[in-house]
C-alpha cells in the first residue's frame, strides 16, 4: 500500500480517531462552550460556584440540544470529571493542614463524620432515595459538587441524583453566604479567625466558604479556606470506605463499583507530590486553571442529561433534606468550635 494513504486504510488507528472524533467532537465542542460560558459568568458573579453555573446551563440546553452530541457529552462527563478531580489534588498541600494543629484537624473530623453520617440518617427519615441521601450527605460535609461526582464513582445513583445533589448544594450554600457572617458575628459574637473556621467547616462549595469569611478580613478568608481544604483532604478515604459497602452490600451478579476508582487514586497521588514541594508554582497555577475548566465541562455534560420534570420529583423532600442537613453542620461545627 501507498504509505501516504496507509492511515486512510479501513482499519487504521487514523481511521479509527477521525470515527471517533466524528462521534465524540460535537458532543465535546459543546461541553467546551458551556464550561466557558461557566466561567464568564462565574467572573462577573464569584461568589456562584462555575461548577454550579455549568450544571445550570447544561440543564438548560439538555433539551434543545442535537442528538448527535449525546455520545461526545457523556465521554467529555466522565472522562473530564476524573482528570480534573486528579488536579484537584495539586491544591492542597499536607504540611498546610497539619499547621492547623490537633485540636482543629479533630473539628474538621468530627464536622465531617457526624454531616456525613446524620445526613444519610435524615434521608432515610425523609424517605429520599439512597443515592440522593448519600450525594448530599457528601456535598453538604466535604466540598459541594466535587465531592458529589467523586462519589457518584461508586455509588449507585441516578443522574438525576447528582444534579439534585448540586442544585441542593447551590441553594444552601448561597444561603450560608449571608446567614455565617450574620450570625457569627451579630448573634455568636464570633472574632475573624473564628468565623473564618466556622465558614470553612460549615459552608459548601470553597468559593461559597471566599464569599462567607470575606466579610471578616482577609485573614479570615485565608483561615477558612486552609480548613475547607482539610475537609477537601477526607475526601478519599470517605470514597473508599463507601466502595467498600457498596461491593459487599451488591447483589450477586450485580456490578461491583471500585473500592477506590482510578481518578480517587490520582487525586491522593497529586497531593502527595504537592506536598513534597516538587511540582513548580507555575504548574500549580496552570492545573488550577485546566481542572476548573474540566470540571466545569464535565459538569455541563451531567446537567445536558438531566429533564427538569424529573429532576422536580424530589420536591420537598430533597429541600427539606438539604435544610437540614445544612443546620446539622452548622450546628456541630460550632458546637465542636466552641470546645477548642
């Protein structure tokens, strides 16, 4: 054969990507668009989350979109999502947690576990359905929707259910926005440092926990981000420890999620390598940039698959749950707060 048209061969693998790419390309270009609408949006409005922007938006456009773009959405979803969870972990550094020192580190853990834990206990009262109960018990303890997507990894959930969870965390957090600050400092009479832990262990998403400690300085900012991080960091054994459940909790012949995906395992991985001070800054600022801008479009695919009408099913009682939920954590951490 010619080799200037050997790629052009039926089975070549130039063949092949060109098929792909006829497949995926248009579903993927259009991910990519809405993650940079996300981020317009997201600069003119920072305190909203671009993560939360782009599951709006994809919901919005899920049903006018072309079916030709399905296959590429649901690649750029699952693909993007991991390698951005994965440059997540180039953002937190060890040595900056442990600085917070014992008595805060066993805050953030017992904030974590009892949200965690009385979330999914309050679900079940609710009458939510599991995987519901379990994405928000999530979100609403560690990071907001990083959390729930990373989650949904080994649950067994419906997309319906992840994009309730994130419309939940979107609520309740831009609620907290206001009431951390107005309580912490007219009815707590919490200091800065003070209501800068509050916001970081009780607050959401990190750019709802920015807009809650800002009103405190910038030394309160930068406290509540440090333990917004830390509770970032429990992350990965949370994903773990629920993998676990879920393979011994399936039925025989039913799919076993991993106990720790892939994804999970690079996310510990790169923390691993920013806390040994070897990656340059400028690396550091760069895989900021790129993991918000894939989990944005990762984040816009999940939402272009989510059909209002459904999504409205979980009505009061997902509301109610995220109330709670919300209460629950607050509370805890202030209490647990106020012993150290």
């Amino acid at each position: 054969m010619d080799p200037v048209h050997a790629d052009q061969a039926p089975g070549s693998d130039a063949t092949r990507m060109r098929a792909w790419w006829a497949r995926v390309g248009p579903g993927v270009s259009v991910a990519a668009t809405g993650a940079g609408a996300a981020m317009v949006i997201n600069g003119f409005v920072p305190a909203v989350s671009a993560l939360t922007v782009a599951v709006l938006l994809g919901v919005l456009a899920g049903g006018v979109l072309p079916a030709g773009t399905s296959d590429g959405l649901e690649w750029a979803t699952r693909r993007f999502l991991r390698v951005g969870v994965v440059l997540l972990g180039l953002q937190l550094s060890l040595g900056e947690v442990l600085r917070l020192g014992p008595g805060t580190l066993a805050v953030v853990v017992v904030t974590v576990a009892a949200g965690f834990a009385g979330t999914i206990a309050l679900g079940r009262v609710l009458g939510v359905s599991r995987g519901l109960g379990l994405l928000v018990a999530t979100g609403f303890s560690i990071c907001g929707a990083s959390a729930i997507v990373a989650m949904d990894g080994v649950a067994r959930s419906e997309r319906e259910d992840v994009a309730s969870g994130i419309t939940l965390v979107t609520i309740y957090g831009s609620a907290a926005i206001v009431l951390v600050p107005f309580l912490g400092t007219r009815v707590f009479g919490l200091d800065g440092e003070a209501l800068g832990m509050w916001a970081g262990l009780s607050v959401h998403e990190v750019a709802q926990v920015v807009a809650a400690a800002s009103p405190a300085g910038a030394a309160a900012v930068g406290t509540a981000v440090i333990v917004k991080l830390t509770r970032v960091v429990l992350l990965a054994p949370m994903v773990a420890g629920v993998g676990m459940v879920e393979r011994r909790s399936g039925g025989e012949g039913a799919a076993r999620p991993p106990i720790v995906p892939l994804f999970v395992a690079g996310f510990l991985a790169a923390m691993v390598l920013r806390s040994a001070n070897v990656v340059p800054g400028a690396v550091l600022t760069g895989a900021a940039d790129v993991s918000a801008v894939l989990l944005a479009a990762a984040m816009f695919g999940l939402g272009s698959s989510v059909r209002v009408g459904r999504l409205l099913r979980t009505g009061r009682r997902g509301l109610a749950l995220g109330a709670l939920s919300t209460l629950l954590v607050g509370t805890v951490s202030l209490g647990a707060l106020s012993l150290v």
